[in-house]
C-alpha cells in the first residue's frame, strides 16, 4: 500500500505545472486595455499600472504573463503592443485572430462549433496539470477573445461569451461617453463617441460609470449582473431624457 502511495505521488509530480491562463472578468480585461491605451505602455507592467481595476490588478497582471503578453521582466510583447494599438477600433478583431494561436496554442485544434463544455475543461486541465476552481474564468475568457476573434463555435460556447463581451463594451461605452445604449456592437476610436452633455445629468453619467464599473467584478453572480444592467438602463433613459 505505502509503495503504491509512493508511486502515484512521484506521478503527481511528474505533471508539469504551468500558470493558469488569464482568469479575471472580459470587462476587468478591457478596463486594463483602456489604461494602456491612454496612458501608454510602460516599460515595465506590474500591479500598480492597473491600480484602479479593484480587486482584479493581480489577476490581470498575472494573466498577460500566462498568455506571453509580458516576459518575466514584465515588459511588454509585441502581441500586447498590438492589442493595444487595435483595442477599440475595428482592428481589434483581426489582430485578436492573429495572437490568439500564440497565447491558446493547446487550444488551436479544439474545434469550438463540436467541443462539449467538458472538452474544453479537458483540454484547459490537461495543459496547466490541474483543475482549480477558476478554470470555469479562464475558459470564458478564452471563448471571449475567440468571439471576438471571429472564431466559428456553438451556440452554448456563443452564449458564454456574449455576456462577458457584452458586459465589456457596455462598461467601455460608459466610460467613454457616459452614456448606456443597450446594444454595443461596433467599435470606436478615441476621438469618435459623442460626449455626455453638461447639466443635470452629468452626475447621473458619473453615478453611471461608476456602477457599471461593478459588472467588471468576476465575483459577481449573473442575478446580480442583471440587476445591474435593469438599474443602468434606467439611468441610461434619465441621461436620454434630460438631455432632450
């Protein structure tokens, strides 16, 4: 028995290890990308870039490391420079297409429009040599940036990956503008949304972004997003209304 023991212990720890791959929300990501975006990449990223995205900065440093956007000096890569030249502009898609091999190469032959939520989880755990309680994230995450990507899979695959994206350019639209649409599809330069209007409502689109700000938490559970989401669109109709 104890030589059994022995044995499956020295296979356990023959497993290779590697870190889990980028965990925190599609929202806590775009929040990190906007703060690159205006305020350039430093030289080197640690926790303090993203000191503002409460309670994901950690995972959302970690995560670049995970997917090969920062080396082990925490300096940028050439595909994190992309992505944030692209990020909000309609070059987002395809440079996504184009680092998404790079940063999911165990992922690449898993053919999204047949794979089954349990062959996904296979081939995450199978990679990283374990399963822990936030590989459901990473997995999401995953399918976020394949959506975005314009990588073909299946509708449960697409429902999972709509509410993080969604979720995502409703806290970027907000941030931007100040103001709620419910449906955010096409992207957009610096320069290009409209600004909130001065008045009355400018503290309801402060009020605004400050609460979407929250569907950013991965803690949050999806009664509570659609809380959330039921209070900003009513803001949102104050901000249309007093701006009439």
């Amino acid at each position: 028995m104890l030589q059994s023991l022995s044995f499956l212990s020295m296979l356990d720890s023959n497993i290779t290890r590697r870190q889990i791959p980028f965990y925190a929300s599609y929202a806590g990501f775009y929040r990190a990308m906007r703060i690159l975006k205006n305020g350039g990449l430093p030289r080197r990223i640690e926790t303090r870039v993203f000191a503002t995205i409460e309670g994901e900065a950690s995972r959302v440093v970690a995560g670049f490391s995970a997917l090969g956007w920062i080396d082990e000096a925490g300096r940028p890569t050439a595909d994190l420079r992309k992505l944030v030249s692209a990020f909000g502009t309609e070059e987002l898609g395809s440079v996504l297409a184009e680092v998404l091999p790079r940063a999911y190469p165990y992922l690449q032959d898993l053919d999204l429009e047949s794979a089954t939520n349990n062959s996904l989880r296979q081939a995450f755990a199978s990679y990283i040599g374990r399963e822990p309680e936030t590989l459901r994230n990473a997995e999401t995450f995953f399918l976020c940036l394949a959506s975005e990507a314009g990588r073909p899979m299946s509708e449960h695959f697409s429902r999972r990956a709509s509410r993080g994206v969604g979720d995502a350019k409703r806290w970027l639209r907000v941030a931007e503008t100040g103001v709620l649409e419910e449906e955010v599809t096409k992207p957009f330069g610096p320069n290009e949304p409209p600004k909130a209007k001065a008045g009355s409502s400018e503290g309801i689109g402060s009020l605004t972004t400050k609460i979407v700000a929250l569907l950013g938490d991965g803690d949050m559970t999806d009664d509570e997003k659609a809380a959330v989401v039921t209070l900003l669109s009513y803001l949102a109709r104050r901000l249309k209304c007093e701006g009439q």
